[in-house]
C-alpha cells in the first residue's frame, strides 16, 4: 500500500483561505467599481485612475476566479481523499 497522506486538517484550513480570498478579491472589484474617477483633479489624473481601474479590474476578478477554482478543486479532492481513506479504513476492519 502506498505511503500517501493529506493533512485534512491543513488542507481545510487552505480551502477556507481560498474562500476568503475571493469573498475579498470580489468586495474589493465592487469597491474598485464604486470609486468614481472623475472629478478628482486633473484630466491626466483622471485618466491615469480610469486605466488604474480597468487593469486592476480585470486582475482582480482573475485572481477571484482563479481562487474560486482552486477552492472548488481542493474540496473535491478532500472529499474523495476522505471518502477513500474511510472505504480502505472499513475493507481492512472487515475479515
């Protein structure tokens, strides 16, 4: 049999991490959207607030996407990975 074994502990703790990142990533999108860039002084500072917002825009979403996936991925694999270890644990106790 092989020697493999998840921290179930750890890896749960990162799945709630991954979550929060995107709870966080998607709130600061919203605020980021709410932030108006006009008005603030200059036309080049304007400008230079409105290119601000649409890279960081696009970056943030990707990364709240990217998190979204990750903790997607990692909850099924726990999942089966727990789901495997109880099957293997019960097939051994039976004789």
């Amino acid at each position: 049999m092989a020697d493999f074994q998840i921290d179930v502990d750890r890896m749960k703790t990162l799945i709630n991490r991954l979550d929060q990142v995107d709870d966080r990533m998607r709130g600061a999108q919203e605020r980021l959207n709410k932030v108006g860039p006009k008005g603030l002084g200059t036309d080049g500072l304007d400008n230079a607030c409105d290119d601000f917002q649409d890279d960081w825009g696009d970056g943030i979403k990707r990364i709240a996407d990217g998190a979204k996936q990750l903790h997607e991925g990692l909850q099924k694999t726990l999942e089966a990975y727990q789901s495997t270890d109880q099957d293997l644990q019960k097939g051994f106790s039976q004789k």
